[in-house]
C-alpha cells in the first residue's frame, strides 16, 4: 500500500509511536500528533531518521480540549486534501481523584472518547475523498473488565473511579465506532471501515501517572515485566492500517488480528444511540 496518508493520535510514545514508526517502513506518509511541540518535533525527526522516510510531519493538540481538537482538525484539513487512515489511539487511565478539564469535561471522556468522536466526524469528508478508508479506534479489554455505565451520569459526577470510567470510555468508544460503521453502511459508503482493537497489556507510559492507590499500584508495577513491548502491542493497529483483509471488514473488535467478541452486558442499540448522542450534544458546546 504506497502513498497513502495516515494521522496517528498519541504517537509521541507507546504503542502509537511504535504504530508510526512502522507506517512510516512501509513508506506511509505519517502524520503524528502529540500534545508537547518539542516532543513531537523531536519523535516526527526520530521517526525519519530511524526509517528514511521523509514523508513525516506533526500535529500539535491536547486532546483533553474540544477546541483543540477542532483546532487539528482545522489545521490537519488545510494541509491535506484526502485522509487514508485514522487512528485514534491517544487515551489513558486517570487518577483517582475525578477531574475535569478546563471545558468542564471527565478528562477520561474526554480524550478517550470527545477527541475519537471529533476526529472521526471532523475528518470524515477527508476519509471519504481516499478511496480505501479505514479508521482505527484503540478502545481496551478493560471495557469487559471494568465498564459499569451510568446512562444517567455518563460522565460519572457519582460513583466514580478510574477504572471505571475508563471501562466505560472505552466500552462507548466500541459502541460509537459500530454506529458509525452501520451509519456508512446505510448509507452506501462502503469504502470507509471502522474497526476497534485492544492492544494486550503493553509496557508503556500507560497508567504509570495514574495514582489508583497503593495496592493498584503496587500490583501494576508487579506486572508490568510480563507485558508486551510497544512494537507488540501496534501489531493489530497496523495489520488493521495495512492488510488486504482488513479493509473488507467495518464495526468489529480485534484482539491479536482476530476479530472478537465485545462485551453485551449494557447493549442495545437504544444506549449505543444515547450515547452517540450524548457525544454529539456534548462537543458542539465548544467552538
Ligand atoms: N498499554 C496498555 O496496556 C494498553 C492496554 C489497552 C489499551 N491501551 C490503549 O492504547 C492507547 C495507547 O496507550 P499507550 O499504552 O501507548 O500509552 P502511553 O505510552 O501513555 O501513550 C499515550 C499517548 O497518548 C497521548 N495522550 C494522552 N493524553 C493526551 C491528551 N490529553 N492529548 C494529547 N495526547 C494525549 C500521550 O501523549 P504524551 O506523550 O504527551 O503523554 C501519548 O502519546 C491508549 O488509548 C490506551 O488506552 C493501552
């Protein structure tokens, strides 16, 4: 698959750095995004050194921000006419104490599940102008493990804790990638998919900021040695990015390439609509 474009949320560390570093071998032009300039400056140069590549350019947004996320978008459309792939992986576990960001939102629904939702509705034209599309959404095993949603306070003001709202962030990121992937269909777009993924347990930043207390924290850095590398856990991101296979398949799940089965405790199509809707009713509030 030559010329064609991806942006990959996250890639200044971790599975999305991996991720790009191996579009970029397979002579992708590779936009990366970061939140910190100068390291995504210095990743964006480390990338094309690494692969000689110079087709590899940066985004600068903190995704906690819906205006700034609208900014990328922005910014993304006036540099480029046509988008082939989307991945959405930026995200992470909170702490315990709840916050929220400076627009008034959880921060894990906000990057876990905002920023997808904007990029994947701001950049959809975009995505409809390649003529393969395929968008990529990291969600997590953790939306089994740990998701217990409150239709009524999805932004968990109550009741909440790390896991989960993280769970449900990423329970709700499947729920809105299959919506989009029925809406497209309904509407003929076959050329655009929509796939989800968890990566496996990856030794990256991931959750090493996130103070869950002493026993949680004590068991993560305990585990952490039997986790995967970063360049392990973009295995499924770049298969879904590059194989032929993948682009015939839209509104799954992939564990390790493999399609698999997402959690049906909380589903219908009733609350996977609220919730799209919630998303839609909520980022409009910012310009
Ligand atoms: N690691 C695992 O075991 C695991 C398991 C299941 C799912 N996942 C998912 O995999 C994805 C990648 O995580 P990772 O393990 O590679 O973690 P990571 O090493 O912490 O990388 C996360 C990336 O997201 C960026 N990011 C976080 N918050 C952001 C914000 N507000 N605005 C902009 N960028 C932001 C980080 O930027 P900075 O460099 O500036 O922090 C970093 O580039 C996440 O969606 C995570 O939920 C990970």
């Amino acid at each position: 698959m030559k010329d064609k474009i991806v942006l990959i949320t996250g890639a200044t560390g971790g599975i999305g750095k991996a991720a790009a570093m191996e579009l970029a071998k397979k002579q992708f032009t590779v936009i990366i995004h970061g939140r910190n300039k100068a390291k995504t400056q210095q990743v964006c140069e480390e990338i094309r050194m690494i692969t000689g590549n110079s087709k590899v350019d940066y985004l600068v947004a903190d995704l906690f921000l819906i205006a700034e996320t609208k900014q990328l978008i922005r910014e993304f459309k006036e540099k480029y006419e046509r988008l082939d792939v989307l991945i959405n992986n930026a995200g992470g576990l909170m702490s315990n104490e709840r916050e929220n960001t400076a627009e008034g939102i959880e921060k894990t629904i906000a990057v876990n599940l905002f920023a997808p939702f904007l990029l994947m509705n701001g950049l959809s034209n975009l995505l409809k102008a390649s003529p393969e599309a395929r968008i990529i959404n990291v969600s997590s095993n953790s939306h089994k493990l740990n998701a217990k949603p409150d239709f009524t306070d999805l932004q968990l003001v109550n009741g909440y804790n790390p896991l989960r709202s993280y769970g449900n962030s990423k329970l709700f990121l499947i729920w809105i990638s299959q919506y989009l992937a029925k809406e497209l269909k309904e509407q003929g777009i076959g050329h655009v998919t929509v796939n989800t993924l968890h990566p496996g347990a990856v030794a990256t930043g991931f959750g090493t900021n996130s103070n869950l207390g002493p026993f949680m924290n004590t068991l993560a850095k305990w585990m952490r040695p039997f986790f995967r590398t970063p360049e392990k856990g973009a295995d499924t991101i770049v298969y879904l990015a590059t194989s032929e296979e993948a682009q015939k398949v839209s509104g799954k799940y992939f564990v390790n390439r493999k399609q698999a089965r997402v959690t049906e405790k909380y589903y219908t199509t009733a609350n996977e609509k609220l919730v799209w809707d919630y998303c839609e009713k909520e980022v409009s509030k910012v310009e």
